[in-house]
C-alpha cells in the first residue's frame, strides 16, 4: 500500500510541474499569490520557513513520546500477561491437587478393605556402572483413624550388572518360557548375600536382596520354589527387605505388573496387604501404592477382591491422564 502512495505522489508532482510550465492560470497564480510573498515580501523567507521548522520538530518530538508510551504500555502489558499466566499455572496446580485428591477419595470410598492410597515419583540413574533407584512421595490420602507412612524419599543402589542379569533373565522367561536363567540368577544372589553377616549388609545388598526375591517369587507361581527353598537363611532375608523398606522398590522393578507383599513387622500392621504398579503419567515414571486392611487376607472372596481393585486402578488412570489433560489446557488458555 505504501508503494501506491508513492507512485500517486509522483503523478501529482510530474501533473503538477506540466501545469506550472504549460498554464496560464499557473503564471496568474505564481504572479498574485506566490511572488508577492518570495519575491516582493520584506519579511526574510527564513523567518516563513522558521513555523515550518517548529512545527515538524513538535510534531516528530510528539510523535515519538506517544511511541514510547505505546512501547512502555506494551511492556506493561506483557509483563502483566506473564504475571497472569504465572497465576493461571499456580491455580490449574491446587485445581489439580484438589482434583486428585478427589479421585483417590472415590477410589478409596468404593473399595471398603482400601485404606490408603499413595502416589509416588520413581527414578533410575545409572553412572559409574551403578544403578541408583530414587522415589519420592507425591501425593495421597487415606481413611480417617488409620496409621499408614509416607515414605517421602527413598534412594537405592545397586551394580548396574545386578539389574541388567535379573530384567534379561525375567524378560527370557516371559518370551520363551525358560525358567534357567532367572533360577541361576536366584542361586548366584543368594550366594552372595549368604556370604555376609547381617551386621555388614547395607542398602546394596537390600538392593541385590529384592531383585533375588523378586526372581523367587516369580519362579515360585509355576515352580514352587519359594524363599524357604533357600535353607536357613530365610529370617536374615526377610529381616533385609524389612529393615530397608523394600516393597515399593520391588513393586518398581516389576515395571508395568501389579505387584503385592505384606507388612510382616508384628506390629499394628502386621499383615496389611499392599498393591503397587509402576505406570507412566504424563511421561514421568509414577509409582501407585494401595494399602489394604489385613482383614481382606480372611476374606473367602480375596482373588476377586483385588482382581477388581485391579480393573478399577485401570479406570483411575484414565481418569488421571484426563485430569491431567485439562489442567494443561486450562494453563493454554
């Protein structure tokens, strides 16, 4: 558009200057008005000119102000914009915390033997042919008058060697069906930790000691071969897995499978039953934990108790992936 502009004042100016040296009327104008004031005026043209000069400079420094405060309200406005979007975000976060909350309430409230349910963030490392584990709580709620700990950070280590043994010999057994590996794996562990004394295990071994037990109880479904298989080391196994508080690392290392184990410390919680799951919620490693009430294990219906504590887990995170999915959204909006 700017263009056209351009090319319209260049045909006024080339009309205009064939006018000025064709016409008569031209001359008459340039004689009456025109020369009177450029030739015949006593008043210097510098002095004509001078309003001239005054006016483009007032209009330039008013122009440019009115710039500057188009600029600085846009600063302002953006500014403001990113106040407000900050804002948004922290909002969507308590509308999801309170969200969430409602979520695993329901669950809890449709499940009687559910007590607890628990949300935690699961992460693995490896550097220097190491493994680290590190799960940190999230979020959860549970059932009034009921004592269950949240576990806010746990670390874990292991010989990347360990972990790579046991997931290979696990995934051999599950693709081929060939039980060897993941056995030979238990019996070289064992061996391992049977050469300790309880007193020198650290968490290392808690570590080396889950995935043996994991491979156990794996083997254990369609072989029976369980921990007392083992000889006489039973109570110094257990006692590791207790003292370093292993179910959710092992519940982690089974990766997408529920997992279970029992609380086996005689105390207030002997026997309350846990079910874990590692899933993946919006791209991050999310390890679930649901605490049952010991009394499900008398139940004649157990199977079909947690089979469907199973099913509706699945519905719970599709609810969450949705839940998710608006808060994001919202914060787009």
């Amino acid at each position: 558009m700017r263009y056209v502009y351009v090319l319209l004042s260049l045909i006024f100016v080339l009309i205009f200057d064939l006018w000025i040296e064709n016409s008569e009327a031209a001359k008459l104008f340039y004689k009456n008005w025109v020369k009177p004031i450029l030739d015949d005026s006593r008043i210097p043209i510098v002095v004509l000119l001078l309003p001239v000069v005054v006016f483009v400079i007032v209009f330039k420094y008013w122009n440019d102000k009115k710039d500057e405060e188009i600029d600085e309200l846009k600063k302002k406005l953006e500014s403001e914009m990113e106040i407000l979007v900050h804002a948004n975000t922290d909002l969507s976060k308590y509308r999801l915390q309170d969200n969430l909350s409602i979520l695993l309430d329901q669950f809890i409230q449709k499940h009687p033997y559910v007590i607890a349910v628990q949300i935690y963030h699961f992460q693995e490392q490896n550097m220097n042919r190491n493994t680290t584990f590190k799960i940190n709580f999230i979020d959860g709620t549970v059932v009034e008058d009921v004592n269950i700990n949240a576990i806010h950070q746990l670390y874990y280590i292991s010989k990347s060697k360990y972990v790579s043994d046991f997931r290979k010999a696990r995934k051999l057994l599950i693709e081929e069906d060939d039980p060897n590996k993941l056995l030979d794996f238990v019996l070289d562990t064992y061996s391992i930790l049977n050469k300790k004394s309880s007193s020198s295990m650290n968490e290392e071994d808690a570590c080396l000691c889950s995935l043996m037990f994991l491979g156990l109880e794996i083997l254990e479904k369609d072989y029976q071969l369980g921990i007392e298989s083992l000889g006489n080391s039973d109570e110094k196994i257990r006692s590791l897995l207790d003292d370093y508080r292993t179910g959710l690392l092992r519940g982690a290392l089974m990766n997408d499978a529920f997992y279970t184990f029992t609380h086996t410390r005689e105390n207030e919680k002997l026997n309350r039953q846990y079910l874990t799951r590692l899933v993946r919620v919006r791209d991050e490693q999310t390890l679930f934990l649901i605490a049952l009430d010991a009394s499900v294990l008398e139940d004649e219906d157990y199977d079909n108790i947690i089979n469907n504590i199973g099913e509706d887990f699945e519905k719970l995170l599709i609810n969450l992936e949705n839940l998710y999915n608006r808060s994001i959204e919202r914060v787009g909006d």
